[in-house]
C-alpha cells in the first residue's frame, strides 16, 4: 500500500523564495541602470562618436554634398600639407600651448592657493575670480579688443602712465600671439582655480599642523604637502589644459584672423579656412583628422607615463 504525504504551504521567510525576490530586485535595478547608461550612450554616440567617425570618413573622399562623394585616398591630406600655412599652423598652435602652460597652468594654482590662505571675504573673491567663465567667450575677446587697442586701449594707457612706450599688440608678430595668450588666460583662470581649490580644501589640516611645529615654512609646506597632496589634480589638469590650448580657435578668428602675416593662425582657424572660407570641407576634415591623431598619442603617451611614475 502506496503512502501519499501531503506537504504543507511553504513558509514565509522560505530561503528560495527571499532569493528570488532578491534576484528580482536586482534585475530590477540593473535595468533601470542600464537604461539610464543607454541613454548616456545614445547621446555620445549621436553628438560625439558619429561626428568623429564622419570626419575620418570625409577626409577620404572629395565631396559638395550635391553630388556623390568620390573617394580620393590621401589628396586632401596632400593637399593641406602642401599649404603655405600649415607649418606656421602647427608652430603657431604648439608655441600657444606652450606659452598657456607657463601662464593658465601655474596661475590659476597660484590664485587658488592664496584663496585657500584667506580668511576673510573669500566667498566674494572665489566669485571675482570665476566672474570671467560667466561671460560668453565672444565678449570676453571683444573686451580685450578694447584693451589692445594702440591708441584708446587700457593697456597702453597703463603702459603711458608708468612712462612706457605704446605696443602694437594685435598688429605685431613680436606680440600677437602673447596677446591671445593672454585673453585665454584670463578668460579661464575660473574654472582652474576652484578646481584646484577643492583639491586643496581635501588636505587634512593636521599635515599642514605638524609641518609647523617642525619650523616648516610657506614654500616647503607647498613643496612637500600641498603638491603630493594634489598631485593627481594637478597631472590630469595639465592633460586637459594641453588638449584645450592645442585646439585654440576663438582668440585668433575674432582679435587677429590669424595675422599678422599668419603669425596667429592654429591649426583649428586653419580648419575653419578650408570648410568655410575655401569651401574645402574635405581638406578641413584631414586637418582634423591629423589634429584629433596628435591629442590621442599624446594622451596616451601621457597616461601611460603618468602609470609608471605612480607605480
């Protein structure tokens, strides 16, 4: 005689049955996740991604957007390299980059490490210092087109007040693209000093304490706190710094338009010439190209540096 025994419901607090609530919660939040990072991705692949991929394509072809595009291999290449201002382009750009360094890399660090000493009116200067970033790019450069102006200009006006002779700022290759320089420093030394400034208020004050009580003064507290401390911000400041300053474009197509006799003209204005000027959208393309080309070594070689120093 065959026995049946009857099971009971199962009990509440049943292990199977918390895993698989468990299990449906996390799937739950993976997808809304995922949803949000496909979202992400989209946008970056529509405004970002397709542009690149678009411009590598357009620098094979030879094209008017009429007719059908016709592969042309490396012509525009040959093309733009062959231009009587591709090599001042390039010298110009990476001269700009340089002398950017010297001034939006270490200023702005200066300004944030004296905004980080004071102890009075220091929400009202973080404020004055960034009030350049508010303003729209063309205005700030238009500003400065008043202040280089040689005879009306606040800056030969100071220069006459101290007993100085005039400059001719924008009109001379001596000075020119110092001038740009300059309008760039200005323009973003907001954003790079209360970047460095959050960097500098995560210190622990203690280290900054004990460096006192061993007789430590301002510059070896700087030295050997403050710069290990930002170390990391500091490295990945100057990657961007050199990215941003590597494709200057406004300073030169509304103070100088590349003059005088191409001693202003970087590689992204030149770029503009051809798509817009020239209407060689193609030939603009390959100059983008080789552009986009140059950053991505150097942020790798960069990175990889970077790597090694940290191990």
């Amino acid at each position: 005689m065959t026995t049946v025994t009857m099971r009971g419901p199962r009990h509440r607090d049943d292990p199977g049955r918390r895993r698989n609530q468990r299990r449906r919660l996390a799937v739950r939040r993976n997808v809304t996740a995922y949803g949000f990072l496909c979202g992400a991705l989209i946008c970056f692949a529509f405004f970002s991604w397709y542009p690149m991929v678009r411009e590598v394509v357009l620098s094979f072809q030879r094209t008017n957007f009429v007719d059908a595009p016709v592969w042309v291999g490396l012509e525009n290449f040959v093309t733009v390299v062959q231009d009587a201002a591709f090599g001042p382009a390039w010298k110009n750009t990476v001269a700009f980059t340089v002398l950017a360094l010297v001034l939006g890399y270490g200023v702005p660090f200066v300004a944030a490490l004296v905004l980080n000493e004071l102890r009075h009116a220091r929400a009202y200067l973080r404020l004055v210092v960034y009030l350049p970033v508010m303003l729209p790019p063309a205005v700030g450069v238009l500003l400065f087109q008043w202040f280089y102006e040689p005879e009306s200009g606040l800056f030969n006006q100071v220069l006459g007040f101290l007993h100085l002779p005039p400059l001719d700022w924008l009109n001379s290759t001596d000075t020119a693209l110092v001038s740009l320089v300059i309008v760039s420093t200005w323009m973003n030394l907001g954003s790079g000093t209360l970047i460095y400034l959050a960097a500098l208020q995560t210190i622990p004050g203690e280290l900054y304490e004990a460096a006192e009580l061993d007789g430590a003064g301002l510059f070896r507290r700087i030295r050997h706190i403050t710069i290990p401390q930002t170390k990391l911000i500091l490295l990945v400041m100057l990657l961007l710094q050199i990215v941003a300053t590597m494709q200057v474009f406004i300073e030169p197509y509304l103070l100088t338009g590349g003059g005088p006799e191409n001693s202003t003209v970087s590689v992204v204005y030149l770029m503009y010439q051809y798509a817009f000027n020239f209407g060689n959208i193609n030939g603009g393309n390959a100059l983008g190209v080789m552009l986009m080309i140059v950053l991505m070594v150097f942020s790798a070689v960069y990175l990889r540096v970077s790597r090694e120093d940290e191990s």
